[in-house]
C-alpha cells in the first residue's frame, strides 16, 4: 500500500473519530498501528510493512521494528516472517506460498508488549485474464473544461463465481530516451575523452497507487468485459515516446475487503474534505486481541491472483495520430569562452567555462564542438545533470521481460 493510501487512512481515521474539524484529536491512546500485508497464491516473498502514526495528523506514519510477525493457515502451520529492518517484513518463498481456498491469519507481536491479529481470511480463487488491451480515448480534466487525448488500458477476463468481487493493480514499466546523453569527459581544453557507457537510454518502473474495484453480483454477467484500468495522456508523460509496458495483477477478494476499498476511494475522490461529503468508515479486518477497542489501521489481504502483461511500441501511437510528449526541460547550451571575455580582465579559458557550468554549477558536460575548417575547439556543451545521464531518473538495466517491438 502507498504512503498516499496510508496517509488517507489516517485522515480517515481523524474526519471519523473527531471532535472539533478543525482541531481533532484522538482519545485514549497516542498512536495507531498501521499495516500494509498481502499473500497471494504466488510463488514470490510476501511482504507486511509495518508503521504507526501519533495523534497529531500533520505527523508522518514511523516505521514500526524489531516486530514478530507471522502468518498461519487453518491446519495451524505457523511461518515467522524475517525481519528486514525499518518495518519491513518478509517471508520465505520456500517456506509460504498461499493456496486458493485455505485461510490465513496474520499475527503481530510489538516489541512493546501489544498482541494484534487479523481475522481468518479465505483466499477466494480467481478466474483468468483473457486480454489486457488499449484503444485511444479521451479524458476530462479541469473540471470537465478541457479533454486530453490518449490511450486507455483494458481487461477483458473470464466469468467467475456469482457474487465475485475484484480489485486490480499494475506495474508500468517504460523504455525512454534523454536528449543529451553524455558522450565526453573533461580532463582539460586538451583532454577530453569519450566515455565507455554512454547512458542515453533507460526504462522508469511505477506502481500503480489507484484503487481499482469492481463487483458481480448473482443476476449479472460474470464474465468481465472492458474494464477500464488505465488512461495514459500521450502528451502529458515521457511514457509512450519509445515503448511501454504494463502488468496487470486481478485479485480475487472479499465482501468485507471490497467495502475497504469501496469506501477508501469515496473518500479519496472527495479530497477528504468534510464540508464535501459524510465521512465513510474505514474498517481494518486487524484488532488489538487484549484491547478490541484499540482502531488498527490498514487491511490484511489474502487473495489469489492472476496477471497478464501487453506492450505498447511508440509505432501505435504515430499510428494512432496521438499528441507526442515534448519535454521543455532540457535545454542543450552550447558556450564558447569568448561569449564571456571582456577586456577589463584575463580572458576566460575553455577550462574556466567548465568549472563555471559543473563546478561552481550544477550542469553536466556533454560534448566538444570543433571549427569544421580549423578544427580547433570551438565550444563546449552542456546540460542538465538528469538530461544527460538517463540512470538520474530510471535505470539502465533492461528488464529480463522486455521485448523491443520498435
């Protein structure tokens, strides 16, 4: 769960519990447990973070250490999750792996003393991802003032059990590409060599933070058709300029959890303004087992899940006739030291232009420029650092998935 979801949850907790709006307060105790926890039926490490806010709502959430956490099935196998340090805390993929159809309880013990525990939650099963596909659309914004144009993301899955409830996450992943990598070093106005690993291109990994539900009821259709899950702006993101990927995650879950997240998203679309709507009790599934009374923050989630991945190559989007992205801040500057000479002083040297621009500033330097008749050094080029090594904002590692389609 994101710092946003968590932070939410707390002024959730503040708009349903206080007294005065303007000055809440919360009575009979300081902090508040607040746990992020899911397994999945995946063969992977699950995580539960653990973090604790005080009474004062501007105060960020602190971690929570040196916790003992575990979880246990029905048949009372118990599996100690290993401690990494600032309230993280994972399992052994060789030791859990959730089964569809089994329950699961989490149990917490502080290194204070307080004994928590979540109730048993059944690991629903989960139908397949038939397609994850996207098709050009439009979306308000401004207030409905203004449309911006670009992609929308799709599933399409198959029917599930009557009275089925979803929710949905994603990890995007994109292929990028900076205007002006670094391809020199500077020694001096006599020494500049290329450099072995030029960085120009890189990929940006995001999570998705967005609460995206859905429920069937008895009576409806089961099979799921044109969920929405995504809307990219092609304009408005470095996104689609070279090629994207998503990964679509379903999840099977509860009534109970989906009335978490049905009402968490209520109170995130009003801003969490109490003049805007009635605030919607949040309700954890996790308790205090010798103070019931204690409010615990956060859900513990048990779900089975399947995943489907698609690209989107840059070729869809000309196809498309989409609005490109175009960044406004790199700017490429290209300095001769005459340009600051005077004859009041000594005249400034190519060294003197460098540690103007990447020692006493904060530009990197690119590349010479050579007279094309005299080939003498003519000026030297610079940039902004994240301009011109693409790892300042993504990473150079391909991922092991990735297939280039352009």
């Amino acid at each position: 769960m994101k710092l946003r979801i968590i932070i939410t949850l707390i002024a959730v907790f503040t708009l349903y519990t206080c007294i005065d709006p303007f000055s809440p307060k919360l009575k009979g105790y300081d902090s508040l447990l607040v746990v992020d926890g899911l397994i999945t039926d995946e063969n992977s490490k699950y995580t539960v973070k653990l973090s604790s806010t005080i009474q004062d709502q501007n105060t960020s959430p602190e971690m929570v250490p040196d916790a003992t956490v575990s979880i246990s099935d029905e048949d009372n196998n118990i599996t100690f999750l290993d401690n990494y340090g600032n309230g993280i805390y994972k399992s052994d993929s060789l030791k859990l792996r959730g089964i569809s159809g089994k329950k699961y309880i989490l149990h917490i013990l502080t290194s204070q003393g307080a004994e928590y525990e979540s109730e048993q939650c059944l690991m629903q099963p989960v139908p397949d991802i038939d397609s994850v596909y996207y098709e050009k659309d439009q979306e308000l914004v401004n207030n409905g003032t203004e449309n911006d144009n670009g992609l929308r993301i799709f599933l399409n899955s198959k029917a599930g059990n009557d009275n089925s409830y979803y929710r949905w996450a994603f990890d995007e992943t994109w292929k990028f590409k900076i205007p002006d990598p670094k391809r020199f070093d500077y020694i001096d106005h006599n020494t500049i060599v290329p450099v072995a690993n030029v960085k120009q291109y890189c990929w940006k990994i995001r999570k998705s933070d967005e609460i995206i539900i859905h429920a069937v009821y008895p009576g409806q259709n089961a099979q799921i058709k044109k969920q929405p899950i995504f809307f990219i702006a092609s304009d408005k993101s470095d996104r689609l300029m070279s090629e994207y990927s998503i990964l679509v995650k379903q999840y099977s879950i509860s009534k109970d959890e989906f009335e978490f997240w049905n009402n968490l998203k209520k109170i995130n679309e009003s801003g969490s303004d109490i003049f805007a709507t009635q605030p919607f009790p949040v309700i954890s599934n996790i308790h205090n087992i010798n103070n019931p009374k204690e409010r615990v923050l956060g859900y513990f989630q048990v779900s089975a899940v399947k995943q489907k991945r698609t690209f989107i190559p840059f070729s869809d989007i000309v196809r498309l006739h989409l609005p490109f992205y175009h960044s406004n801040q790199c700017e490429r500057i290209e300095k001769s030291p005459a340009e600051y000479s005077t004859p009041y002083g000594p005249p400034v040297t190519f060294d003197d232009l460098y540690s103007m621009f990447c020692i006493t500033s904060t530009y990197s330097f690119i590349e010479p420029m050579y007279d094309p008749e005299t080939f003498m050094l003519d000026k030297l080029v610079f940039a902004k650092p994240e301009c011109a090594n693409c790892e300042l904002t993504g990473t150079s590692a391909k991922p092991d998935f990735w297939i280039d389609m352009n």
